[in-house]
C-alpha cells in the first residue's frame, strides 16, 4: 500500500470583523468580547492553513493535484473573505467572527472540493500568538 | 565622546480601514485604492517599529528608558490605535489610512515624546510583505 | 453535537538555567549535558504554545475564555519564570531544567485551571532549532 | 510510567532539483509538473523537521541524546543533500523529487537511526507556503 | 513641503544556481565557491525587497502606485526568474549568480521602471542567515 | 568603480545575563533595571547581524571572503558568548551587559578582522521586539 502523507498549504487575507451576537444582550456581548465587540470593527491579516492528506501517487510523487487546489482555495475562500468585513459575509449571518467559527466555515466550505485525497485540518492563524485549528470528517454542520 | 547607538521596539495592534478620501470622486477612489475602498472596511495586524537613537550612558549602558518609552507607546499609539477602525480616529480625519500616513501620524505623535536619545525612524509593518518607513528631524507637519 | 476545535495561545518568557543534575557524578553531568552544563548557566528566549481543545459555544462562537485563560497563564507561568534563572525555581529542585521537564511542569501548573475546554498540549520553543511538546491527560506526576 | 515527550529539531539545506519522472511522456510531465518541469531546474532552501517521541529519562530529563541525533541527521541528511541536485541523488532514481518523496526518503533514512526513543514525524519545508508531512510505524517502503 | 517616506514591497521566486566563473580556472573556482561550485547546481527561495522612496501625496496619501509597481516587478524580475536556473539567464552570462551580482542585475532591471518615486535599495535574502543590500542612485553599470 | 554592496550575515548564541553596574548603588540598580536586575541572573537566544560593506569582485561577484568572516565570527564572538553567562566575560567586567554595550564589545572585536570591505553595520537581536544598532566607522572605545 503506498504511504499517506500529508501536505499543508498556507493563503492569506485581511479582513475586518467584530465581535458580536445577537441572540445575547449588548452588554453581555462587551463583557464577554470586550474589545473586540467595539462597533466599529477592527481587523487582521488572517493565515490560513489548509492540510490535504492522502495517499502517493507513486509515479507522479504527489498525493493531490496543488494547483487545482489553490485555484479552489483562492475562489471558494481568498477571493471571498480578502478585503472584506467578515460580518457581512452570508456565512456569518448566525454566526460571530471568531476564529473558532472561521475554521469551521472554511472547512465546510473545503471539505467536499478537495481535488484529491481528504480535508484533514484547517488552521486559522488570526494573530502571532492566536492560533486556531478544526479537524473533522465531515462537514460540522454549522452552516 | 560615549558612542551613539540605536534600539528598536516593536508594537502591534490590530486594526480596521478603509483607504477613501472626499477630495476625490468615488470612481477615481476605486480606480486608485482598489478592494482597499471597499465600503465595509478590512483590517490588518499592524507591527509598528520605534527606532531611538542616542548616546551611550556609559554609567548604565542605556540610550534611553525603555520601561518609560513603552509606556509612552502603549498610552499614546498601542491604547488608541488597537482594535479600532482606523477612519473613526481624530487624526485621519483628513488624511487616508494608508501605511504612508499612519507612519507620518505616529512620528508626529511620538516625536517630543521620547524620554531620552531622538526618535530616529518609525516602521509600519502593515502585511508580510508590504512595509513602510518614515524617517525625520522633527514633526512632519501633516497633522 | 457541537464541533470540537482548539486553539493555541502564545507566550514567552526569558530565562536561564543550567542544566545538571546531583543524582550523576560532575563528569557524568559534563558528558551528557555538554556546553549546557556551564555552572555559571546560560539562558533562552522561552515561547510557551498552550492549545486548549473544547466544543464550541454555538452562541458566542468561543470555546474558551481567552481572557481568563491569558490571565491564568500569566500568573501561573509567565510571571514565575520570566526574568528568572529556573534552576532556583521550587518546580525544579528535583529536575533537571530541560526542555522536557519545563513542557511537564507547565502541563501540571495549567492542567486543572483551564477555564472551559480541556488542556490539550503543552509546547515549549526553547530555541529556533529547538521544540518541545507534551500531550497528555491528566497531571504527569512528575511533579 | 515516566511521560511520553516528543522533541522537534530543524535542520536547513539548501538544493536544485526538478519534478519529472521517465514513466511519464515529456507532455504528461509538463502538464502535471508545470514550471516546476522546468528541465534546467529551480531549488529551495529546505528546512527539515525531525520529531523523536519517547520516555522523559527522569534522572537526566531527556528523552533522547540530542548530540547523536544532530550528528546522525548532519551526517545522513544535511551532507548528503546540502548544495547538492537532488535528482542525481540514487535515493531519487526512480522517485520524483517531489516534497512528498523527500519525506519519505528521509523518514527511510532515519527510522532506524534514531538514538533513543522512536521517529514519530518528519516534516519538509520547502517553501514559505508549502509544508509536507510524513507519519509512519515502519519503513515506508518506497526506498 | 510634503514628507519623504519609503515602502519596501518583498516578493519571492525559487531557483537553481551554480556559483562558477569561466574567468577562473576550475580549481580556484573550488577553492573561492566550496560546495556553492558544484556542477549539478543546488537552490534557494529567494525573497526579493524592492525599497521605493517618493514624495507623499498629501491627497491619496500614497508615494507610489503599488498595483503598477507590482506588475512590473511581476513581469521583470519574478516571471523571469521563478523555477529557472539563474546561470541559464542572459543577465548572468558574463556574471556569477552570487547574492550580490542578483541585487545589482535586479537593480538596474528595476531603476528605470518605477511608477512614481524612485528605486532607493534592492535586498536579497538567499538563505535565513544570508541578506544582500545594493543601494545606488543610478545604473549600477555592471548589466 | 565597482560597485559598493553589503552583506549581512545572521549568527546566533544563546546566554544568561544580568543588568547591574557596581558604579551604581543596589537600589538604584533595581530602580534602572527592575526585573533585568534579578541576582541570579536570565537569559536570551541572541541573533547577531554582522554587515559588511565592500566593492564588488567583477571577477568573482563577491564583497568578502565569507567563509572566512563566518570562521573569524564563530571564533571571535560565538565560541566565546555561546552558553555563557555574559556578566563573567572580561569584556564586561566594567561594562553592563545591554544590549546597547553587547553591539559595541561585538563591534570592537570585529571591526580589525574583516576579511575584505569594512564592518558597516553590528546588530543584536535581543527579544522577538527588541532589537539593537551599532554603525561605526572605528574602534567604539568603550573597550
């Protein structure tokens, strides 16, 4: 059986978002999101990480097919979310902005247009030091 | 003659903008800033770079005080600046948000501020590969 | 079932240490330890990776408390080791001050205090060449 | 039972190479391989990420002797490929030299090398943006 | 009058070199170059920092059009380079592919082709301990 | 004429320190250097930036012998600071060991031992956002 291994790709956008829900009282929103939930927005240069694995191809060496991965990477995720506020975005229409929710609204959008092999992780990296990761098997259902 | 030296300290803060100024059409805004005029706004993690220069206190081995200048940073750039929409401060009132202008702002916010030595360069780190510097004697008049 | 996610958060601290031990002979010490068994110590430039795995709150978009988990951090690990040497630290009287040992030390010190979620990995980045990760379940009882 | 720890170290090497393989005609090559077809060549600085999981020893703290280790990757690794063309390089004779067979090369020529404790991951970086991971139990079987 | 500032815009591309000069016999070719002579070439990812000065445009707040700067930049310097062997390029026939002679060839490629504002330095970073700097006012006549 | 260029070459040590001058007394010393003045010391991952200036070899299109430079770094400054505590080194015996003093005692020791062009430009990196300068044209003379 040929070996599996894994290949991660990293893409980068800015945007801005804030903080906020509402299904929760504006001054639980400010206690809970502080800063963050200040109205004007604020905003990052996101790195996100998209991990493929799958097994080799033993006479190409490769276990999937990287550009057509960032030709789906850069229509489904990069072009939408760049230079965006990430509030406005129909995906986050029910949901806040959190890097938590970012994962899992990138892996949904991934997780069935991998041209080969499987989605194994997503990484969003908000800031130097705030790193988030979703691993799953299939679609978290959030969206 | 004690030897000059420099030190830099690097900030960072996370911020939203939108590169627009009513001095010109909205079609000639578009034309020059692109998806960086778009209405809603995107943002970035700014890292921004304080260079001091100054003579060796041959006594403690310090150009200036470190602890007194990152306090100086922190209330005057780093408190204003963090998790705020840039567009919405006082200083930009009149002026775009571009890294040109945000690196003219904090010389001219710190540059009678330094406890001792002379604010030598600001650097504004805006994305990884996109970095302005502004270099002065004094105030550079723009505020 | 909510999904599952983690995030990572990023500290540091600067510290020295030496590393010997007195259950071994100095020459013993001397070989195993090489240059990093100097009796006059050396020191790093310690970044600390805590990853915290938790189901998300569906509402707030969060699985932990960020804020409560920074503060924890810096009062348990940040404050007791940064500008010290951690050979005089109490944790290590009986350990050795490697990168090994320090990644075990901190998972106990965090272990129990996670605000929501669960402690999932402890890294400690003790040079740039130089990485340390522990995972585990529960205290690892070297303490 | 002492803890199970694992140590990452990272070694640099800088070569030439070329993805093509004779099992392919020279269009198919050319379609799958793009620029990287490129029959003069291009290179990376590679960056190589050996991780060895294993038992804390709890006298000495470590979980494996780390100058054995640098030696053994210096000596199989970083001399052999370092300013080299990996294509000529018998290891690649019948393997493209993709970043997912240089894994697994290097995961063939380490496995049973490792002084104490076992080889749990070896990770390529070939570019800023480009990450290739291998896991395995065994020899891979490729070599 | 309006302040001075500088932007640096940094840019990547990945190739092949060989370091070798016909002007030298074959031996001194090993004795100067090391392993860097090695007939089968080896490789870098090369990331490239053009530093442009300008006058700031007090209207758009901007000293030079990125988007053209970009495209030239693209079109002159990384298309011609990217996956090629840096020896096979007509700038490097009578040249070394050294880090300096790169800076240089890239300088004068790009003095002349500034949008607005002038070329103030060329930075090369070959490997991540290894950095060359080329500033001048004009042709640095070496092309 | 040749051109002029520079080369920057990273290195690396790793030390404990700490902030305190016998010219000073102890609570003047806490007052100056706070946490940095703990007794029993801390410690860094120092990244030293040597630049030399030099013209360029048409023939060769080198500054400066590097592999030279980097054996007189490595005996010079590496050798000596790596795994010491800088405090017991005789170039600190009258001096503190800042950032500010370590550039120059790095200065002084290289600046007679170029191999070909002249030291520009002596950097320390101290913390991941502390970073210290030192540009001379001779002999600092603080040793």
């Amino acid at each position: 059986m040929p070996p599996v291994m894994s290949i991660t790709r990293t893409y980068a956008f800015c945007a801005a978002h804030r903080l906020h829900t509402e299904q929760l009282p504006d001054d639980v929103n400010q206690t809970i999101f502080g800063k963050c939930n200040n109205p004007n927005g604020h905003g990052h240069n996101y790195t996100i990480q998209v991990t493929v694995q799958g097994e080799l191809d033993t006479k190409t060496g490769l276990i999937t097919d990287v550009n057509r991965l960032d030709q789906i990477v850069q229509d489904l995720i990069v072009t939408r979310f760049d230079h965006q506020h990430l509030n406005f975005d129909p995906a986050f229409q029910a949901l806040t902005t959190t890097g938590e929710n970012l994962a899992s609204v990138i892996w949904d959008l991934l997780v069935d247009r991998i041209p080969s092999g499987r989605l194994e992780k997503i990484g969003v990296v908000e800031t130097r030091d705030n790193f988030f990761e979703f691993v799953g098997d299939q679609k978290s259902a959030i969206l």
